[in-house]
C-alpha cells in the first residue's frame, strides 16, 4: 500500500535556511491532508492541514503547498529551527473514510 | 490544552497473553482510532470507533482485537492472544468530526510481545 509516498527518508537543513518536505499520493479522492511531527517514542503532532479546495495554508513559519495536478504537497519550514529536529509524516484522508493514510516518513535535521 | 492520554507507556508480555491498552481521548471528541508503527515502519491504521460502535477497521483488525468503550472516558484496545509481531508502538487519537477532521494522537503504548 504505497497510496502516500516520502521518497526522501531524511533531510538535513542549516538553521535559519527553508526546510522543504515533499509528499506524493497516487489516491486522487484523497482531500485532506496533513503534516504531523514525530519525536522518538511520542505520539505524531498535529502541525498543519489543508484541505484539497485550496492550495495553501500557511500558520506561522509552516506553510502547507498543495498540487492537485501533480498529487503532490509540500511542507515549509523557515526559518528552521533546531527544535524543528524530527520526524515529519504527511498523512490524507477522504470523504467517506475515517482513516488516515500515512506517508513513510521523512527524518528533518537542523544543524547549527 | 486537552490531550489524548494512554497507558501503559510500555508493556511487555510473553506471547500468546491477553492485553489490555487504555485511552483517555479528549473529552469533547465522538470519533477515536487506535493506529500502530511497528519499529521502522509507517503509521498504520488499525480501527475507528463511533457511537460506540466500529465505523472502520483495517486488515490488520482481525478477530484477535476488539476495541471497547466501558465508560464515558476511556477507550480500551485489547489484543486476546499476543504473537510475537504485535511487537509495536500502538496509538490511541480521537478526532471532533469527520471528514476534514484533525486527528490527535496520544503518546503511544509501547507493547513487546516475548
């Protein structure tokens, strides 16, 4: 069941700079989606959603880019942020479903 | 801010035992799930509970698991006869609505089956 994909399983990033996370899907009646944030042994963190009527939502420094045509979502981080350090999951659902998809994960470093 | 709180944090139980994982979701939610992330792996979906009913469940739902809520508060998931690859991390979450509803995840139940 590969229906959400991060291809990239890390990521390393200077503090301050942009972190840019990438998530496909292959579903296209998925119409919500959403970014959480995992620490070891700790449940996912909400962080940010969008649903598929729009293309962008932005909550302080997290901007959520989605691209219906290219089934594709992005998630922007700036300026990155040491605590920023984690791992990102991008997750969709559906109407009619209950249930989030989740992508495999993506592991964000902020380095000094 | 409310949270989703589970316990035990880590359990470990010899295979084939019964147990027992419990939820306290937030007090305002109608919609809870239990999820699971065997070490390495993806987040999986494993049932969602409405109404005191289940709404949806998963593949991996088999006849070895049942969900329950016995009171008002809490939300139990239980495992009758653990095998060895139950070994995960399973999360309780509870959302307001769905669809084009916000998920939130308790901190996990770390469970090794021996």
């Amino acid at each position: 069941d590969q229906q959400v994909k991060q291809n990239s399983p890390s990521l390393s990033v200077q503090e301050g700079r942009i972190s840019i996370l990438n998530c496909d899907y292959t579903n296209s009646m998925f119409d919500y989606f959403l970014w959480y944030k995992k620490y070891p042994a700790e449940g996912p963190t909400f962080l940010i959603s969008i649903s598929s009527i729009k293309d962008k939502n932005e909550d302080g420094r997290f901007t959520v880019f989605l691209n219906k045509s290219a089934k594709h979502l992005s998630l922007h981080i700036v300026p990155s942020q040491p605590g920023d350090s984690a791992v990102y999951f991008c997750a969709a659902s559906f109407q009619g479903a209950q249930k989030l998809v989740f992508g495999q994960g993506t592991r964000l470093t902020i380095n000094p | 801010e409310p949270e989703v709180t589970q316990t035990p944090s880590h359990q470990v139980t010899q295979m084939g035992q019964e147990v027992i994982l419990r939820c306290v979701p937030i007090s305002n939610h109608l919609y809870f799930y239990w999820y699971r992330q065997i070490l390495g792996q993806k987040v999986e979906f494993l049932v969602s509970f409405y109404n005191n009913e289940i709404s949806e469940k998963s593949e991996i739902f088999d006849d070895q698991f049942s969900v329950e809520r016995p009171d008002g508060s809490n939300f139990t998931l239980k495992i009758r006869s653990t095998k060895l690859e139950d070994s995960a991390m399973y999360f309780c979450a509870s959302s307001r609505t769905v669809p084009g509803n916000t998920i939130y995840f308790g901190e996990g139940s770390w469970l090794t089956v021996v």
